[in-house]
C-alpha cells in the first residue's frame, strides 16, 4: 500500500541528525522559553522576511492570540473561508468575535472579489487561508482591506516558504499564523506553531500572552494563557528550516510529475501558479464526480488518499448557529464533495509516484 503520508520514512532517513538534536536539549535541563527558542525565532522571523517572530503552542493559537494581540472580540466580525480546517475558526471563536465566510476561487482560496461583500461595520479583521501551500491574492485582500482600514492576518499553517513575487507569505498582513504540526512541510515532532509581525508592538503583546500576560516574570498586566514553543521542538524546527526549501523542491518535483503525467479527463488538476503566486504543494488536491468511487478505486489500487476538508465549516455542528445559506458560496460547495487529496510527501518514492499516476489514469476505464 502506498501511504498517503509517513513520518517514520522521515524520522528514519534523518534518525542520525535527529538523535543528537534531542541528546542536546536533554544536556541543557532547559525546556521552555531557552536559547533554543530564542534562536528559532530570530531564524523564522529572517526565513519569513519579518522583523519578529514568537513560537508558541499550535497554529491555532498563534491564530487565537494574534487576534487578541489586535484587539478581535465579542462584537466583532472577522472574515475567512469556509473550506479551511476547523482551527481556523476555532481561534476566532476563541475571541468571542462571529466568523463570516467569503467565497474561493479556483485555486480553493478567498475570493477578493466576494470579500468585497462580506465587510461590514463590524468587521475587525480578515484571515485569509493560504490552503494546500498556495497563497492567496494577498495583493488583492490587502489592498481591500487597507481601504477599509481592517486588520490582515495570513492563515499560513500550511504554506512555509509559498511565494508571492519572490516574497514569503506571511509578510504581507499585520501578522501570520504558522502551524507546526508534524505532517506540515516545515514540522516539529509535537505540536507547535508562530505568529510572524513587523510590528514590535504587537510581537511583545503576543509573547504577553503566551505566558500569562506576564510582562516580567510574576507581573501580570492581562489575561494570558499557557501557550509556549518548548525547547525540543524549537531546536528540531532550527533544524528542519535548514531542509525546508529541499524538501519543498521534492514535493514541488512530484507534484510536476502529477501535473504532466495524470491524463484521466475525469479527474481535474490544481492549480500550479496564479501570475506571481507560487504553492509549496503542502497537499496536491484534485477533483472527481464520484468522490466515494475514486477513493475506493484507489484503495483498490493500494493507494493512500484522504479529503481536506469533506464538510464546509458552516456545515459543521458545531457552527450551525451561524445561520450560513450555503447557496451563498457556489464555489464552496461545487469543491467540498469533490475534492481529494493524493500521496505528496518528500519520501515518496519516484517508484510510488509512478504507481500513483498509473492508477490514476485507469480510474473509470
């Protein structure tokens, strides 16, 4: 069986870099808020283009906390898409401020154009989601959103090192959430995430919150939380920045492969660029009719697949009380029953990749 990921492939191939990584930081007795963390940090924040970066517990809460870092609460609106994963909106729940959603487009990102329509008085800010690795229009949502004076925040959770000419996302808004959740392309080997700024102001507000609201140790000066980037994972990520732009080039590499080899008129492609917006292939997606009948054909194949995401947020339970008409987001709802995932991750073989693409091909034949 081909999987659809595997981190052991991963954790074997670099098992003797790994090791001493681990061994050092054990060494140290240090293990929250250290040198490892420090140093992290300043490296993200350069890697980002940013003048500051803070490491803290998950993408969501680097989401969560850059949102109250802004000020977002109960009252407030803030814009998002709906076919992003529930954290997304969970870190806006967090706040107490009312999600909103705006339509995709064909590259299964936020719709400028659709945005336009969901501002309102009570809009504080918008998070565009950079989903599968591709970026959104930042040039667009920013642009909007200067002119109405409402804050940006880049969902970046899944697109480390994505480029928008020539410059990494996670610059363009007033901060960025990234997520470093083990299968993400730049991963720890728990859970962890950052928020990414060129505001100074708003950097040290975040790592307030981090820890308490704590502006010195045992000083309080707001309600903050638990929420820190721990030494180990901080000094793996070090690491693993070191192998990011590697492994993306193997991810883009395969998804290339896909691109020119995957021929079935039944299954459409993604995007590769949009004008100067280029992916990092955190997750290679296609579309089919029969979403349950290529999922089995490709089981049947002995190859991994998976959905991301099935079921719109809106349609979620636990958001019903949005009152979302489904009607208003076409492009949502055409992509949600249609979309699936394939094998990309760096360790796949050129072999696999091979079988992937065979399979594929002789779906519905």
């Amino acid at each position: 069986m081909i999987p659809f990921n595997n981190l052991s492939r991963y954790i074997e191939h670099y098992r003797l870099d790994i090791m001493p990584i681990l061994e050092r930081v054990l060494a140290s007795g240090h293990f929250v808020l250290g040198d490892e963390g420090k140093s992290f940090e300043r490296e993200f924040a350069a890697f980002t283009k940013t003048a500051y970066a803070v490491g803290v517990n998950s993408g969501t809460d680097a989401l969560a906390l850059a949102l109250r870092a802004l000020e977002v609460g109960a009252g407030d609106e803030v814009i998002t898409v709906a076919n992003t994963a529930v954290p997304t909106v969970a870190a806006i729940r967090m706040t107490g401020a009312t999600p909103v959603f705006a339509d995709i487009d064909a590259t299964y990102t936020m719709d400028p154009n659709d945005l336009v329509r969901r501002i309102t008085t009570k809009t504080k800010a918008i998070i565009p989601v950079h989903l599968y690795g591709f970026p959104a229009d930042m040039e667009q949502i920013s642009a909007i959103a200067n002119k109405e004076n409402i804050s940006v925040i880049e969902d970046a959770a899944q697109a480390h090192d994505a480029m928008i000419r020539g410059i990494p996302v996670g610059s363009f808004g007033m901060c960025a959430a990234f997520s470093f959740y083990p299968t993400k392309n730049l991963g720890a080997f728990g859970d962890g995430g950052a928020v990414v700024t060129n505001n100074q102001e708003l950097a040290e507000k975040v790592r307030r919150l981090r820890m308490y609201g704590e502006r010195t140790r045992n000083d309080s000066v707001e309600e903050g939380v638990n929420s820190r980037l721990d030494e180990i994972q901080a000094a793996f990520l070090s690491w693993g920045l070191g192998h990011l732009s590697m492994r993306n080039e193997r991810r883009r590499d395969i998804a290339l492969r896909y691109c020119a080899n995957i021929k079935n008129q039944r299954i459409i492609l993604p995007s590769q660029k949009q004008g100067e917006r280029e992916g990092v292939w955190h997750l290679f997606v296609v579309q089919v009719d029969d979403r349950v009948a290529f999922m089995r054909h490709m089981e049947k194949s002995e190859v991994g697949t998976a959905v991301h995401y099935p079921i719109p947020i809106y349609r979620q339970p636990a958001y019903s009380f949005l009152s979302v008409d489904p009607a208003e987001f076409p492009i949502t709802e055409r992509a949600a029953p249609r979309i699936v995932s394939i094998p990309l991750f760096p360790e796949l073989t050129d072999s696999e990749v091979g079988s992937v693409i065979n399979a594929i091909n002789a779906y519905g034949s």
